[in-house]
C-alpha cells in the first residue's frame, strides 16, 4: 500500500461549495497490512507493517492465533504469497512452536486469480483507495 499525501492543502467546504482537493500528490514510503476477517461475527483485525516478509507474516498469524486461545482449528483464507506458508513460522519461532502454531489453522489458499473470494483482500482494497 502506498502512503500519500496531498501537494496543496485542502480548501475546505463552505456554503454552497464542496472541498477541494487537488490531485497531485508526495509519495512518503509504502506500509503493508495483515487482515483478518471473521465475517459471522462482523469482525476484523489489521496489523500494519513496514515490510510484508516472512518474519512479519509469522507476527501476524501468531496474533491472529493469542486472539482465539481455545479454538482447536481456526480457518485461515490465503493469497498464494510466497510468505504465506510453514516455513515462515518455523523461521520466525523455531521447527517445535511454528509448526505446533502452524498445526493450530487450517490453511484455505485461494486461487491465483481469485482475490475477489479473499474478504481480507477486499477490505484492503477498500483502504487503499481511500
């Protein structure tokens, strides 16, 4: 995702007239966001991040994991990024906790070219045309 900012200030709305915003704008970096939705539950938790490499994605999953303590197996949609996999666990944590961490979701990959079923996918495309 890219961070931007607007070159010129906002003219603010007034009577009679909209704000105006120009459509330059300073790029400042790039950030990356974890999701996860639970949609039965109308939930969602974003962990943002500098980098999306395996370290990061490993951080993430082990959050997801603390926030359901006494679920057995919980369901986990994924793109097919390289990151989103074992090993990046058990680089993170070690071969015994990462794979224990691993064990604890059922891993559902979508297809390459099946974003639109991803609804973690969804919401950051919702953010990231704000």
């Amino acid at each position: 995702m890219q961070l931007l900012d607007s070159k010129r200030a906002i003219l603010p709305m007034h009577a009679g007239a909209v704000a105006r915003r120009d459509y330059e704008y300073v790029r400042c970096g790039t950030a990356n966001l974890f999701c996860a939705v639970e949609p039965r539950a109308g939930r969602h938790f974003v962990k943002a991040t500098r980098s999306r490499k395996a370290a990061d994605f490993a951080e993430a999953v082990r959050d997801l994991a603390h926030r359901y303590p006494k679920a057995r197996k919980i369901h986990l949609v994924l793109d097919n990024l390289n990151v989103h996999t074992r090993f990046s666990l058990t680089r993170r944590f070690g071969w015994k906790q990462g794979l224990r961490l691993w064990n604890r979701f059922c891993v559902h990959y979508t297809p390459v070219h099946g974003s639109w079923l991803n609804q973690a996918e969804i919401e950051v495309s919702l953010v990231s045309r704000q």
